[in-house]
C-alpha cells in the first residue's frame, strides 16, 4: 500500500469518527437512538452531502465496515450462547418463526408487486423480518417500560431471530449464487450449515473452557482480548474456507465464548471494539443514503414502512398468541416489534456484494429503518389502548376463547410417562446428531489426509484394509455413542412402576435405529475393502464388536469425554448455580453476580446478615478482577460484585433471584412513572456538591438522594469506601454511591 493510500485511509477514518462523535453527541441531546446518529453522520460524510468533506476513497469504508460487521456479530455472539436459546423454550421459536416466515413472504410478495424479481424478494422479505433489538431495548428503557410482563418473552423471541437471520444469510447467499429458488439447493445449504456448526460448537465447547481454566493465572485482559479476537477473526476465516460468510464464522465463536466463565469478560474487554468498528459500520450505512433515490421512491419507502409496522403487529400478535400468552401481552408484544435494524443492514450488504440487488434497493431499507425507528415509542405506547380497543371489537365469545386457551396452554399437566420419554427423546436426539456429525467428520478427515499417507507408504493389498481398521478405531467412541442406550436407570425403573400404562415401542424404535446408522458408517469405512454383501455382514460384527465386546472400554472412554463435554458447557451455569462445585456433603460454592435491584446493595455484609437471613456465607467478594477473600463484616456490597456463596443446593437457588436481580425487575409499589435505582456518580469540578459537608448537601430535601457510600482514590490511586457521617467534604472526583431517580440524580454531577 503506498504512502498516499495511508494517508487517504487515516483522514478519511479520522473525518467519519469525528462526524460520528458530533452527531452522536446532538442525537443523545435529542433522545434519540445513536444509531440515528451514525446513520445521519455517514450521510454527511458521503459524496451527496456537499457542505462538509467528503471521503477520499469509499472503499476505504468498505473495509473499515466489514470489520464493524465481524466485531458486530461477534459480540452479538457474546450475548446469544446457545445455552440461553434452550432456556427460552419453545414458545420463543415458534413465535419467531411464525414472525420471520410471515414478514419473509410478505416482503417477497410485495416484492413481486413492486416488480423486483424473486431473489431480489426473497432479499428484501429478509430485510424485512428482522426486528432491532437495540432500538427495541432503547425504547423500552427511555419508556420506562423494561419491567412489564411482556418484555422478557419479547427478548426470547429476539435471541431466536438473531439465530434466524444468521440461517437467513446463508440461505440467501446460497440463492443469490445459484440465481434461483431450488428446494435441493436450500436443504443441502442448510444441511452444511448444520453440520458445520455442530462440527465447530462441539470442538470449540470441548476444547476452549478446558484451555483457558488451565492456564486462567497467565491470561490477563490484554492477553484475553488479544486471544479472543484472534478466535474471532480464525473462524471468520475458517468460515469463508468452508463456504459461508466472515459474518457467520464471527457470530459462532461468540457463540461458544459466550458459554464460558470468561464470557462476561471478554464482552468488557471487547465492547469498545464493537463500539468503534459498529460505529463505522453504521456510518458506512448513511453514506449510502443517497436523496435523489429516495426522493425517487418515496412511494415505495412509504409502502415498506406501512408493510413493517402492519405486518410485525399481525405476525407479532398471532406467534405470541398461538404459544399460549394473553391478548393483552400478546398484542403488547406485537406493536414493540415494529422496525428493523442492524440486521437488515447486513443482509442488505450482503445482497450488495453479491451483485444480485440494484443499488437504490439499500438507501431504500436505510431509510425504512429510521422511519420505523421513530416511530417506535409511538406504537409501544399505543399498544394498550389498542389492546382496549380490540377487545371491544372482537366478539365475547373470541375473546373468553382466547382467554381460556393461553391459561390452558401454560397450565396443561402433562402426564409422567410422557414427560419421561419426552426427556429419553431429546437425549436420543442430542446424541445421535453429535455423535452421527463427529463420525461423519472423522471419516472425511481420514478419507482426505489420512488416505494418501497410507497409500503412498503401504502396499496395495493392504492400504484400504489398514486404512479402514484405523479409521474404525478412531470413529469407534463415537459408535459407541450412537449405540449407548439414551434411557437413564432411574427413568427405566420410574417406567416399570407405571406398568400397564406405558409402551416400550419408542425404546425399541430407537435402539434398531441405532443399530442401522451405526451399520451404515460401518459399511461407509467398507466400501472400498469388501463388495456391498459382504461389507454388510463385516459391519454388523463390527457393530456388535462395538456393543458387546468393546463395551467396557469404550462406556469407560466416552463417560469420561461426555463429563467433560457437558461439564464444559454448563461451565457458566455451574459456576452461578454451584453444580458441580461441591465442597462437603451438601454444600456448594456458588459465583453470583450483584445486580442493581439486590435487595442487601449498599450494605455491608453485616447489615445484609445473609447468613442468619438465607444460611449461606461468603467466602469472598470480587470487585473490577480483584478478589477479596473471606471480607470482613464492614465490606458493603455494590452492583456488578461477585459474590462466592457457600450453601445447600435450596439455599443457593433461593438465593439467585434475590442476588442477581435487576433494577428493571418488576417491583411491588412503585409507580411506573418513578425510577429508582442505585448507581455511581462521579462529581466534577463544576458539581454544586464539591466542597459541601453531607449535613449541608441537602442530598433527600433538593434531589431525592439517599447517600450509601464515598469513594475516593488515596494517593495511590486505589479505591476506598468512606462512610456517609455527616461531617464528610465531597471533592472532586468523589464518586457518590446514591439511591434516588436518576433524572435528579444527574444534577448534582
């Protein structure tokens, strides 16, 4: 690169960020997403804005955004974790099924009317499905709304698209490429797809929480940021080199970092990363507004904002609906859902580097985006009043009926033999499709490089045999795991107690499906050694050699891979909950996070009593990556501390929703209109506080404050807790630790 390319890259990155930071700085002045105000500083920094500079080189940005886009979803990779995904149920997958098939035929079919053709509205049915969960969670915030009964399914359902739109984007690169809709080609994309994302969860689960426990005390920030970028941008590699997209390969080690005890971490260490290079993406975003078009389809614009909002409300709606939730939440759900966001930027450059979307078609959904985005908080409030309306509008009758299906949906017993062989399926499921990927792997492993080693170094007599036994024996655990029956001891006997009202045909379904597939990779290893009969009959020996003669070693092998496995991803559970982390007989150690809305935060240890109130003990408090162990009764107790607790297994699951609960966690008695939370404010020079003793500051009569704690920096610039006695002297760069609304709380700054 010469010396002018440098130069051009560097002015043109310095002009986007300090357009982005003015603008930025005016839109949080003006309450509204910054989001907005990358979007309005890129369009100032493109060639159609003629007032300010523009860039030198727009590919400049173009790389600058491709790295925002690895960064972004990286970091929403963080926060998915596939752990969390099962902890959301079904109900989110469903509704966020139904929402994005919905919004994707719809786009498509007004696609088709607005005279696009099929892949451009497929693209753009796409674009349309995604909903934004960083304006969803800004409008909620600034509405003061994070604590009604709808918001937690709300962010299920937004986790599950966030997975969706990551399948989309291949399915779509897949049909941009082939320039056609095959049902051949999507099954087999997203057959890949599936099996290099368990391929890459399970080696990336099996290995990674292993590595960094081993060597946690050699790993510091600087070390962890490096090591888990280096993760990021290797499997946005690997992910081109197997066929998928930089963004997708970012995403999945997100994903599996988000899994471990480091996630939170990581996510620290990384989110002025994913701040910087999101804002560049952003920015790239505006400079891709161009008036003129929009102008030209101001109708279409129009048209597609009416389309978002109308179709989210219905789509929204009927999923929360058809898994059981009220009208009222359901309807509530459905109107916070109306805008894109992020998502659709991505699947919109996407299309645009793939040459299959005309140019106008990004400007156009840019401008969509920020339509829907204003009026969010509008259709978020006027939910209710809808909801009134609606019920007024229906029949009684609906109305009951609807009413009596979601209590009937959320409170249907199901019977024990089914709850059991429910649990025995999943495990079935869970193994057959881990173990079947590995196996399938190992063998494509073995046939590309094992292969030519063996036949260039044995003789032709002999190289497909040895080939085969080797790749036999390294396949063999993983047979095993197939064949192992997925029905526990315990659930066996529960079974046998409900005699006469059970039936064992699933049982017997399962093992003879095993024992095929395990015949079937068998005879793959085969092919080339015995004809088709006989490669038959050597597999099922094989198979039974398997089973019963290689039992005991291998039972012994794949517990002891399986412990590790499940262990590992359980890890960040284990460790909040404490499974896993037994002491003595009944007593676990438990790591459990402070949030805002503890009941015992600002306290100190011995104010809480948790030992007299809860039974359980802490053993040590952590605070910014220093530990303090077995703190004394005066330490006080802030949000974002690690608590290490010592108690029986109902101690310690009592215990999590009181700990970690959140400032926006529903609360008995306070208004909807009053925040109360407790948080830090440093004091400036320029605050009315500095130089005021406490008994002076009038902290409850002018702000509604109740003083906890002072922190100060010594002259070694560590942190010290002062008591608020009256006769305390607030400084400068004092950060008070006050409970009170926030709005009033900013005054004193």
């Amino acid at each position: 690169m010469s010396e002018e390319a440098i130069h051009s890259l560097i002015s043109d990155l310095a002009l986007i960020l300090m357009l982005g930071a003015v603008v930025t700085v005016l839109f949080k002045k003006l309450k509204q997403p910054v989001v907005l105000g990358y979007i309005v500083a890129g369009f100032i920094a493109s060639p159609q804005f003629s007032l300010f500079p523009s860039v030198a080189v727009a590919e400049n940005i173009d790389f600058w955004a491709q790295i925002g886009i690895i960064v972004l979803l990286f970091s929403l990779g963080l926060e998915f974790s596939f752990k969390k995904l099962l902890n959301v149920g079904g109900s989110a997958v469903v509704t966020a099924g139904i929402i994005v098939l919905g919004m994707m035929g719809l786009g498509a079919m007004v696609g088709k009317f607005l005279g696009y053709g099929m892949v451009d509205s497929l693209f753009l049915g796409g674009m349309l499905s995604m909903s934004s969960t960083t304006i969803i969670l800004k409008a909620l915030t600034d509405l003061n709304m994070r604590q009604r009964k709808f918001v937690p399914m709300i962010f299920a359902v937004l986790i599950v698209e966030d997975l969706f739109a990551v399948v989309l984007m291949v399915v779509l690169s897949s049909i941009a490429v082939n320039k056609s809709v095959e049902g051949g080609q999507m099954l087999s994309s997203i057959f890949s797809l599936a099996f290099f994302l368990i391929i890459w969860f399970t080696v990336g689960i099996f290995l990674l929480p292993s590595l960094f426990n081993r060597y946690k005390k050699l790993i510091s920030d600087e070390m962890m940021l490096i090591i888990s970028m280096g993760l990021c941008f290797l499997m946005a590699i690997f992910s081109v080199k197997s066929g998928f997209s930089l963004a997708l390969g970012a995403f999945v080690m997100g994903s599996i970092l988000a899994g471990t005890v480091e996630a939170k971490r990581i996510e620290r260490l990384v989110s002025p990363i994913k701040d910087l290079f999101g804002a560049v993406f952003f920015i790239s975003v505006g400079m891709m507004v161009n008036p003129e078009v929009i102008v030209a389809h101001a109708g279409t614009i129009a048209l597609l904002a009416v389309v978002v909002v109308v179709g989210m409300i219905v789509f929204g709606t009927f999923g929360m609906l058809a898994t059981g939730q009220p009208l009222k939440n359901a309807v509530e759900s459905g109107f916070a859902l109306t805008q894109i966001g992020e998502f659709s930027f991505i699947i919109a450059s996407l299309g645009t580097s793939l040459k299959v979307l005309p140019p106008s078609m990004y400007p156009i959904i840019v401008a969509v985006s920020v339509i829907t985005t204003f009026t969010t908080p509008f259709f978020i409030k006027k939910a209710a009043p809808a909801h009134k309306a609606l019920v007024k509008i229906l029949p009684q009758r609906m109305v009951k009926a609807l009413s009596g299906y979601s209590k009937t949906a959320r409170t249907a017993e199901v019977p024990e033999s089914r709850e059991i062989w429910s649990k025995v399926g999943k495990r079935y499921v869970l193994r057959l499709v881990l173990y079947s990927v590995v196996t399938c792997a190992i063998i494509y492993v073995s046939g590309k490089h094992l292969w030519p080693v063996i036949d260039n170094n044995v003789h032709e007599l002999w190289d497909e045999l040895v080939w085969a036994l080797i790749t036999f024996a390294m396949v063999s655990p993983f047979l095993y795991g197939v064949l192992m029956p997925s029905i526990k001891v315990s659930e066996r006997n529960r079974l046998l107690e409900l005699k006469g009202k059970v039936s064992y045909v699933p049982l017997v379904v399962m093992n003879i499906f095993s024992v095929l597939l395990a015949v079937f990779y068998i005879m793959i290893i085969l092919q080339g050694v015995y004809p088709s009969e006989i490669a038959f009959v050597v597999s099922v020996v094989f198979a039974l050699l398997v089973m019963f003669l290689l039992t005991p070693l291998l039972k012994k092998r794949m517990t002891k891979l399986e412990r590790r496995f499940i262990g590992n991803a359980n890890e960040r559970e284990n460790r909040r909950t404490g499974h896993g982390h037994n002491l003595v007989s009944d007593m676990h150690l438990a790591y459990m996070v402070v949030g805002h809305g503890c009941p015992f935060v600002g306290k100190t240890l011995r104010e809480a009593d948790l030992r007299r109130k809860y039974g359980v003990n802490v053993v040590n408090v952590e605070r910014k990556g220093v530990v303090n162990p077995v703190p004394p009764s005066d330490t006080r107790v802030f949000p974002g501390d690690t608590l290490g607790l010592i108690g029986t297994e109902e101690q310690i699951e009592k215990m999590l929703p009181i700990v970690e609960r959140d400032e926006h966690d529903e609360q008995v008695g306070v208004s909807a209109h009053t925040e109360t939370r407790f948080a830090s404010y440093a004091l400036t020079t320029k605050s009315p506080l500095v130089g005021k003793a406490l008994k002076n500051a009038r902290l409850r009569e002018d702000y509604g404050a109740l003083l906890v704690a002072v922190e100060r920096s010594n002259d070694d610039q560590e942190s010290q807790y002062i008591s608020p006695k009256p006769d305390v002297e607030f400084a400068a760069g004092d950060i008070l630790w006050l409970v009170g609304d926030p709005k009033s709380l900013k005054t004193i700054l």
